[in-house]
C-alpha cells in the first residue's frame, strides 16, 4: 500500500478514536449530572428506606398509620409526638395504649430510631423519607446517652431530664449457638462474620458496645477505621442501618455469625420466631450497671401539658408493667424525678 494511503488510513482511525473518546466523556458527565444528591447535602435528616414500622402515628380510636400516612398527619393529628431510641420499639404498642388509657383522647405520634438520627433530626428540624420532606420536632425525645440531652441543652431545647429504664448487652447468635461463641473475644476468631451496629448513629455503639470492643482490642478488626452505616468495613462485618432489625434477619439468613444488641431486642426476636438466642456477658461487657435510658421534653414543645403528662406517667406501674414484659429493667424513683440537665 502507498504510503499516502496509509496517512489517510491514520488520520481516519485518530478521529475515530477522538470521536469516541469525546462520546464516552459526554456519557460519563451525564451521568454524574444524573446522579442523585448527596444525603449529607439533603435540608433534613434522612430516614433509610423501609422503616415503616419505626414510623406510627396512634389515634385514640385504636386506628394506627405506618410510615407516609403516618409521617404526612403527624404534626396535624398527634396530641403527643414521641421520638425515642429505636430499640424499645416493640414495646411502644403496648406503652402507647397504657399511656392514651390514661389520658383518653390523646393521638400519639411515635419514630423510633437510633437516637444519634433522631437528633440529627430535632437540629435539622424533620425528615427526609421516601424522597418527601416532613418538617416538626417531638415533644419529647430519649436516647440511650444524657450525651445527646447535653447537646439539646447546650441548643436551648432542653434543660430537664429523667432516667426511665435501663437494659444490658448480650451477643445475639443463631439458635443453638453453632459457632459456640462464649463472649467478646470470639469476634477475634476468623470464621466469625459479625453484624455489628453503626458507629455513627446508633447510641448502642457509639456509647457502649465501641467501648467494650476497644478494651478487648478489638475496634479496629471489626471498623478496619471506618466510620460508617450500611457498610461493609471488612470481610467479616457489616455496619448496620437500624440494627435491631438487620442483625436477627442477618443471623436468620446465614449472613452473619453474631453481634450486639441490647437483651431486650433477643427476647423481641425470639417472640417473632427469629432463630436466635444470647449469649449472656460478664457485667464489664454487659454494662448491665452503666446503660440508661434518658429523656426529656423541648423547651418549645407544642403540646408541653401532654408532655409533661407522658413524663409522669413512665413512673406509674403501668408504664413499668409495659415496659416491663419485654425485660426492660425499671428505673429507680429518684432516677425517674425530673432533674435539670448537667
């Protein structure tokens, strides 16, 4: 072949290849473009897909709405609006009921989430869920640290608070125990996958169970320094989203061997039929005599009467009683007077 047709040759393949290359940069900038927006950047904080369950609005009917119906006529409806740590929500029918049974006609708006979301929340002022926002704060709000009330103090939203109940730490296992795990250095051992809760908004890991793993040594086999929820840190372990759901459903499924909960969310569990069981711990693991649930209501609550009605009513023995039947441990009577918030 001359040699000129061999330059035409050339000439044609390098605008083919400057061609293509020009298309798959268009491509690749539309599709950045197409990209959704960053949760950080959304105007409130975001709740994860399919928390329904942790979203219930309660009418004095007997009526309960789930999830959007029940997001959209919260603020509306409710004469009360609770938003509580997420791992005492199998308990909140029956609490909910004891409480409206003494305040008759009282609708109760109910989220139950990790407590580092719920007042991400409150700081923000509402909710991103399913893509729809829902503006409003709670009247009331617990967490399983009086850390998170400070922050609320140090705000002006809160200055009083009361501990309630308490519970304990227990590694959750698949029933029968296959993989004879006996207490917290087992989640050492390499055939153990571990469902463990998040670090950044669940108040059960970043108040209690990190400290546990990081006097066994442990923390940076199971984050690998990651700091993160839905994630997977390692091979062998999963940061959940809400754990008290995904760690029975993981250890049901196969996917994991173990992880922390709380004992109360075990007994939860096994009363659905979960195929789990604890693994009780000493009381240095457990902190059986540290956890404390701690609550309060804003400052600017709308409904501060209902409120305050709520916060009496957790010390009546129906509140312990309900409370009670899913192994809650109740507080003391001067843990539960209204004291300001140090």
């Amino acid at each position: 072949m001359k040699t000129s047709n061999w330059k035409v040759l050339g000439a044609v393949a390098l605008a083919a290849t400057l061609v293509a290359c020009a298309g798959n940069e268009t491509k690749q900038q539309a599709a950045q473009t197409a990209q959704p927006a960053p949760q950080a950047q959304a105007k409130y904080a975001v709740i994860p897909p399919k928390k329904d369950e942790d979203l219930k609005l309660y009418y004095a009917d007997g009526r309960i709405l789930k999830g959007p119906e029940a997001m959209a006529r919260m603020q509306a409806d409710a004469g009360l609006i609770l938003w509580l740590a997420g791992n005492q929500f199998f308990a909140m029918d029956d609490v909910v009921r004891a409480f409206q049974a003494q305040r008759p006609g009282t609708a109760v708006g109910l989220i139950t989430l990790p407590p580092g979301l719920l007042l991400a929340a409150i700081e923000k002022g509402g909710w991103t869920y399913g893509g729809k926002d829902y503006p409003g704060r709670p009247d009331v709000y617990a967490s399983v640290s009086l850390g998170h009330l400070k922050k609320l103090k140090a705000a002006g939203m809160m200055d009083r608070y009361a501990i309630y109940m308490h519970n304990e730490l227990v590694l959750m296992v698949a029933k029968g125990n296959p993989k004879n795990i006996h207490g917290v250095a087992d989640i050492a051992r390499d055939d153990v996958r571990t469902s463990m809760p998040n670090p950044v908004s669940e108040g059960i890991m970043v108040f209690y169970a990190r400290k546990v793993l990081e006097r066994h040594g442990l923390w940076q086999k199971v984050s690998a320094g990651k700091m993160c929820n839905s994630c997977q840190t390692t091979p062998n372990n999963w940061f959940t989203s809400v754990h008290h759901r995904e760690t029975p459903e993981r250890i049901g499924d196969g996917r994991s061997d173990t992880g922390f909960v709380w004992i109360t969310e075990t007994i939860q569990a096994q009363s659905h039929g979960a195929p789990v069981e604890a693994v009780r711990l000493p009381p240095e693991d457990s902190l059986r005599d540290e956890v404390a649930y701690a609550i309060g209501a804003l400052g600017n609550a709308r409904h501060a009467e209902a409120a305050a009605a709520y916060l009496a009513f957790l010390a009546t023995p129906a509140a312990h009683a309900a409370y009670g039947k899913y192994g809650f441990v109740n507080a003391t009577p001067q843990e539960l007077a209204l004291k300001p918030i140090p």
